[in-house]
C-alpha cells in the first residue's frame, strides 16, 4: 500500500494532487485523503464541506480540493533511470510495429534500429525532457542521477512530476556541468532548502508552483547567474519580498494577482541589467496603490519593455505616468485592457482599437514598439496629430469654464500644441430656442448635389439649400421629403451625410472588432500625406431609423448624388418634365 502522508504527491489516473489531509470525515466511515488537485478545476471544493473546514489549499479556486479513499489505486512513481530508458532507450515500439503489406508483400522497414540505436547513446543527450512521467523522491543513494545517465544534458525538463521537497530534485540532476536551462514548474514542493548551487544554470522555469514570495527565495539561492526566470501562475502578490538576482535579464510574473506596479520596485532594487517584464494576465489597474506607495519608487532604469496586456487597467491616468515610473521604457504590451474597449470620442461614440492605439502612442513619448509592432516617424505623427484633434474636440463640446480641467487630463497637450499647433476650438453657440418648440426637434440640413445636369439649377457645394427636416422622420420620410423639394424620384437618390470629422487611415478594424494582439503599422512608407486622413461620410440608408438617430448634431450638410445604377440621360430626361 502507497505510504500517506500529508504533503504526499499523488497520481490517480493521471491526475496529479498533493495530501493536504488525513483522517475522519463527518458522516463517512474509516479514514480520507483531502487532496488538492494539480488542475484546479478537477474537485468538488476547496477544503471546506459542509460548513467544516478540513483543510487549506494554495489554489483559490472553489472547486480544487476532493475527499478520495486512502486504498484507491493511484498511479505508480518511476525512478529517473526507468523514465530515461522508456523515452529515450527503449526498442519495444519497434518490436510492436505493425508489418506493412503492398500488394500483398511485406515490406521490409529499415532504419528503425538506427534510430534506436542514437536514441541509446544516452551518454550524449543534450535535451532531456522527462515532464509528465510520475517522477517522484528517490530516498535510494544508489539510484543513477541524470548526471550519471545523460552526462552531456544542456536542457533538462522535470516538470509536472511528483517531487515534494527541493532536495529531491537536486538529486535527480546530480551534478550536470553543461546544464543551461531547467525547467522543474508545476510541482508542488513542501521543502524549498538545499545545500546546492547551479550557477551554469541562466534560464530557470518555475511556473504553476503555487509559490509564495518566500519560497521563490529559498528556491532563488540555489540559481545565483540566472538570466531568463519565469514564475508565472505563482503567489507572488502576497505581501512580501522576493529579491530577484543581480544578473536577470528578463522575468516572467505572469497571472500572480499583481494589482499595482509599485509592489515590484524592492524585487527589483539589485537589477542592474533586467530589461524585460512580463506581467499579463494579472490584475493591475493603477501603477501604484494606497498600501505599496513609495517615495519617487521607479523600476530601474536598464527595463526597456513590459507587458501588461490583459489586466484591468481602464484609466489613461496609467498611461500619462508610465514613463515616470519606468524611464527606461520603449516597449510596451497593453492589448486587452478595459481601456482599449471603453474609450470614447468626445461626443460618446466609441473609438475603433486602431484609434485607441494612437491615442497610446501619442500619450507616451519616446515609444518604439507597441504591442509587437514598430512605430515608425509616420505613426507617431498620425497618432499625436489625431490625439490633438480628440483634445480639441473635447474642449469644443464643453463649457468654457472646463477648458483647464480638460487640459490637466492630457499632460503632453502643451507639448503637441508646441509642435503642431493649437486645435481649432469651436465652441457651439448657446441657442434661444425653446427646447419644446418645434424648431428644437428640426434639423437644419444644407443640402446640394455633387454633380450638374444638363443645366438644370441645383443647390452647389458653394450655394446650399436649406431644408428643414424634423428629427422623428425615418430616413424613407427623409428621401420622399427631398424628392419632393427638387422634383426628383427619391429611388434614384443617395443621401450622404458629411459630418465635418476627420478619421485616422482605416486598418481594416471596425468600431466593435475584436481585441487585438497588434496594432498594424504602415512601415513600408514613411512620407506623410494629407491622403492620410479620410473625411467622415455616413450614408443614410433607406429605412424606419429616424434621422434624429442617425444626425446627432441640429445642422448638418447633405450631399446629394445619384444612384449609379440610374443613368444620367433618364434623370435628364425626367428633370426636363
């Protein structure tokens, strides 16, 4: 029978768990294992039944923990030199292969025993990848180390196994001097202290641990020259201190409950040379916070680039401070976050991501790279020029009196002012009009044709008519209302509202698409063109909308044109009627 205890690391039909407890459970006979399972969604709770607290997990997920017999058949460990052998040495699936038959003759297969053979030279491994295999503690000294089995081995994977304790893992390895990279994550270790140090090792892999800073440290002590570390899906945000190694230079923080920025500056504060920091899928909405505020905290100079995509940042506030909390920055992932969908144009109409990505590269100066893609002298240019225009928007659409709060929530308005010039504010002038007259709910559209016609007077671009039209009529009403105006048959008409705004260039992404991974940049030309920018037209579609939905604003211009599919001749013809 399997020794338990808890702390034990278990395999029941491939599922891995960790012994949490051992013992009676109320309303059931004989004894029970509490485990908590490896996949957080496997059990039924989390310790607690009933009202009763058995036992406590790491995970915080509702349903990781389940009650299971103490004689059920869990898997059996294997040793390192039985999990070498069965990946790497063993010829029984050359044995077991089927015969191939063409045409009725057997094929004669050849080359599998070479393959065999260089998959037993052992001796000369360089990867060796044992995840998954149920390694587990290997109390026996006689046992062979990889060091022993795989001398030669530059990358070892160790992970999702069932090792408890730190030690243990430094026995399997033994003594590998070529041994770069290592991976042991997804086991879930009691004891984290040994007397061993790796320092050929640069890139280590710790994630889906469950670790708590304090732990991370213990683990730390032994990896002195690491270069690459990645300790995503830990317990990192608890409130304590980890001090990351002098020589890191890039770290993986990914989904550890971080909130804020400014908890990380003490983890940092020996980091001469980290320049990257991964911090996705976490839960960070503001750089720092009431509990972790530092005097003049900032990561170290030497981070060129971090990812925060996929948090819950949704202030531009985030933004406007970055580059004062991280000097350094020139890279930045920021995809995913509430701000890239909840972004409005002054007037309440939500921006596209390709907009919302503009307004990111004109609010943080000295920016190279946005989520994985270039900016070049073009984009920042479009970016700061449409930023500057949104400014002025807003400050048109508000009372004067809010003109320097506006401002006060764009830190660089003063600096693109300098560069490009103040906007143009155009302030709409108070109306006298009484709002329940009817003239409040008309719309006053200046209305003209693109094109003339056999010399027939129409209203020109340079001499508008001015048709009022109320706001409750549905744009059918609207095309019957200027067929009548001008004689004209309203099918062979197209209505098209000018709306006087200007758009970024259109890459290919609509106001509700999707997140993206990349905001694509127009690198393969430079030169900046006022073909660029593309004038906002809305055509009014036949239908039951009312204009009043359609038109927001109490003036608007019309153009008129005529359907293609109506030739020039027949209008003529009927204009001359």
């Amino acid at each position: 029978m399997t020794s338990l205890y808890v702390g034990r690391r278990l395999s029941l039909k491939g599922d891995l768990c960790t012994v949490r407890y051992l013992g009676q459970v109320d309303g059931k006979q004989g004894q029970w294992l509490g485990v908590e399972w490896d996949e957080p969604g496997r059990g039924k709770h989390d310790g607690n039944v009933e009202g009763k607290s058995y036992f406590t997990c790491r995970s915080k997920k509702p349903q990781c923990a389940s009650f299971l017999r103490c004689d059920a058949k869990f898997d059996a460990a294997k040793t390192t030199s039985q999990a070498v052998t069965a990946k790497y040495a063993s010829s029984d699936h050359v044995a077991s292969m089927p015969m191939v038959r063409i045409s009725g003759k057997t094929v004669e297969e050849t080359g599998y025993d070479k393959i065999v053979v260089r998959q037993s030279q052992l001796g000369s491994l360089k990867n060796v990848v044992l995840d998954a295999q149920l390694l587990g503690p290997e109390k026996n000294e006689e046992i062979l180390p990889l060091s022993t089995l795989c001398p030669q081995a530059a990358l070892v994977d160790l992970s999702f196994n069932l090792f408890e304790r730190f030690d243990d893992i430094c026995h399997t390895l033994g003594d590998l001097v070529n041994l770069r990279a290592f991976s042991f994550k997804g086991n879930r270790l009691h004891a984290f202290e040994s007397e061993k140090s790796f320092r050929n090792i640069t890139s280590l892999n710790l994630d889906h641990m469950l670790l708590s800073p304090e732990q991370l440290q213990s683990l730390l002590i032994a990896f002195p020259c690491l270069k690459q570390l990645s300790v995503s899906t830990n317990l990192l945000s608890l409130p304590s201190v980890c001090y990351l190694p002098r020589t890191l230079q890039e770290i993986s923080l990914n989904d550890n409950g971080f909130t804020d920025l400014t908890i990380l500056v003490p983890w940092l504060s020996s980091c001469d040379v980290l320049a990257k920091i991964g911090l996705k899928n976490n839960q960070i909405a503001n750089i720092t916070s009431q509990e972790t505020t530092h005097d003049h905290a900032q990561f170290p100079r030497c981070v060129k680039e971090i990812d925060v995509s996929y948090n819950a940042i949704s202030s531009w506030a985030f933004l406007d401070t970055i580059t004062e909390f991280v000097p350094g920055l020139e890279q930045i992932r920021i995809s995913g976050n509430p701000v890239y969908e909840n972004t409005m144009r002054p007037g309440g109409k939500p921006l596209n991501q390709s907009e919302v990505s503009m307004i990111v590269i004109a609010r943080v100066a000295g920016l190279k790279t946005l989520n994985f893609t270039t900016i070049t002298d073009k984009d920042r240019l479009n970016a700061e020029t449409f930023y500057l225009s949104l400014i002025g928007e807003e400050i048109s659409k508000a009372d004067p009196a809010e003109e320097s709060s506006i401002v006060s929530r764009h830190p660089r308005y003063g600096v693109l002012c300098q560069e490009y010039g103040t906007p143009s504010i155009i302030r709409a002038s108070k109306s006298s009009i009484d709002t329940s007259s009817i003239a409040a709910h008309l719309v006053s559209c200046h209305v003209y044709f693109s094109q003339e016609l056999n010399s027939v007077a129409l209203p020109s671009k340079r001499e508008p008519q001015l048709v009022q039209i109320p706001q409750s009529f549905s744009i059918y009403n609207v095309y019957g209302h200027i067929g009548r105006r001008f004689g004209m048959l309203p099918s062979s008409l197209r209505l098209v509202w000018e709306t006087g705004e200007r758009d970024p260039p259109d890459r290919g992404m609509g106001t509700h698409a999707a997140v993206i991974e990349e905001w694509d940049s127009e690198e393969e030309d430079d030169s900046v063109d006022k073909g660029d920018w593309i004038d906002r037209e809305v055509e009014l579609v036949r239908g039951t909308r009312p204009l009043g939905t359609v038109v927001e604003t109490s003036v608007a211009t019309i153009r008129i044109e005529f359907r293609q599919d109506v030739e020039d001749t027949l209008v003529s013809e009927f204009l001359a009627k």
